[in-house]
C-alpha cells in the first residue's frame, strides 16, 4: 500500500483571492506530521532527507501567473525546510528559465545569502555536458537536478494536460530536461515514467507534493479561469506515481461535475501512469492506495 495525505484549507483563499500563509504553514506542517507519523517538523525533515547535501525544489512556472506554483506556496516550504533541517544556503528553488520564475512572480537569488531561486539558463548554470541515455530517453539534464543538488522535491501544480491527460508531480520534472518536447508522443507514455526513472531523478526524488491549491481541470496545461477550480488543497505522498494517480482521480471528478467527458473518452487517459507502475516506480491501481484527508 502507498500513502496518499490531502490536506484541505477552508479558508485558504481570502476574499481577494490571495492565499492565507499562515493556513498554509499550517497545511504543509499537518501534511508532512501526517505523512511521516512524525510529531514535528525536524523529525518530519530528517525522517526522509539527509542530514548534509542541497535540496533542490523543482517547481512550475511555465503557466505564468493564472497557474504556477505561487512564490508564496513554494517559499513556505523552503522556509519551512531552512527553519528545520538545513539552513537558507542548502536550498534551491528552480525551474526551466528567469524569465518564467519572473513572470511567476519570483524575485530571482543565485548569489546572495537566503535560499536561492532561479532558473537552469542561468549563467554558469545550464545542463550537464553528458547525456543521459537511458530506455527512450537521451537528454541533458539541469546541472541543477544532475549536479548541485542530493535531494529532490517536486512541487508541482496539478493540472489537466492536452497531451499526457494529467500533468503533476512526476511530469514536472520534464522540465529538468533540454528535449522536452521529443516526448510528448503517444500521450507521453513512457516517457513521463521513464524520464523518471532516469539517475539525476529517481535516485535523488524525496517526496511529491501536488499543489493542488487551483486545478486547471480542461484545456490545461495553460491556465483558462472559466476551467480553474478552486480546491484549496495540497496532497502529498513519497509514492510519485500514488500521488499523480489521486491527482488525476481529483480532475476527473471535477471534470465529470461540470459535465465534461472523462479523459479516457477523450483519449488521453494518463497511462504513463500504468507504465510506472509496471517499472517499479509506484502504485497506479487506486485499491492499493491508502488516502488520508483532513481539513483546516
């Protein structure tokens, strides 16, 4: 069995619709307890990452503003983690480009003191000279995800995908790759689950968690207010293919409740998610899923 956590904030969202951080201090610190069995955040941390080494957290700024990981979302859990495991220095925040962490609304941090934040194309950064070449895939990796960092987590926004059904925790790391767009083939199956599978993720991968805050539930991945639901929840798991699964069955509902057919009638069932499951990277099957949900 794997362990599904959803945590729901009923009042997440004021009425400006900005997010309330100190309910989604409150949310990640129930998710993580609540995940680990742990009884504080210090055990929680030490309880799957080392002690020593950088944590890179890859999160999602491809859909601007309307629907990417908010930098308030993302730096409660990086300040989180620097209160409680190991120090502003040890942390990244990161994704594809500046331009898209700026246009997300971060402020970019490469040299100073804090935790970082910026892109694979910065200067000095960029991807790693050797390709990885393994299955169907055969990329250069982010010296980010190759080599800066010893622990991954994937924060990601959860969202329908025109192609692969569902994009989320395991997806996201698409963008920790050059060649992207070679696989988008056939609903992106295998190469959501063998992109994973690959060295620079899976041996480094902690722990996925879904921001599931907004979901882009019909003509994702770019954000589209009249298909945007909000849930205010976040969901966590260290099983990256349980975790994208309960994802998928949450869009599905929504999908299903404004009337809209199912992904599979569309044809763009997330199957890379059956074809994880056969690698040995996760529970697909929704039966061996154990889901825990609380609410703030």
């Amino acid at each position: 069995m794997s362990n599904v956590v959803i945590i729901k904030g009923r009042n997440i969202f004021s009425p400006g619709n900005e997010i309330n951080d100190k309910i989604l201090a409150h949310m990640y610190a129930l998710g993580l307890t609540t995940l680990t069995g742990q009884a504080n955040l210090k055990d929680c941390f030490h309880s799957f990452l080392p002690v020593r080494g950088k944590i890179g957290i890859k999160i999602n700024t491809i859909g601007g503003k309307g629907i990417s990981t908010r930098p308030n979302v993302a730096l409660c859990l990086a300040n989180s983690l620097s209160e409680n495991h190991g120090g502003d220095g040890e942390i990244i925040l990161w994704d594809r480009t500046n331009r898209e962490l700026r246009e997300a609304g971060y402020k970019l941090n490469w040299n100073r003191g804090g935790i970082k934040i910026f892109g694979t194309d910065t200067q000095g950064i960029g991807y790693n000279r050797n390709i990885v070449s393994h299955l169907n895939i055969g990329s250069l990796f982010s010296s980010i995800q190759a080599d800066q960092i010893s622990s991954s987590i994937s924060l990601a926004i959860l969202k329908d995908h025109g192609l692969a059904g569902v994009t989320a925790g395991m997806k996201n790391y698409f963008g920790s790759v050059h060649n992207p767009n070679k696989y988008h083939d056939t609903n992106c199956d295998p190469y959501v689950a063998e992109v994973f599978d690959t060295n620079p993720i899976k041996k480094k991968h902690r722990l996925s968690i879904l921001d599931g805050l907004i979901i882009q539930y019909h003509r994702g991945p770019s954000y589209h207010s009249r298909w945007a639901e909000k849930k205010g929840m976040l969901i966590f798991s260290f099983d990256p293919v349980a975790a994208d699964t309960i994802g998928w069955k949450i869009i599905e509902k929504l999908r299903a409740k404004k009337g809209l057919p199912s992904l599979q009638e569309e044809n763009r069932e997330p199957r890379y998610l059956k074809t994880a499951e056969k690698m040995g990277l996760g529970n697909a099957d929704f039966e061996r899923i154990n889901i825990k949900e609380l609410e703030l």
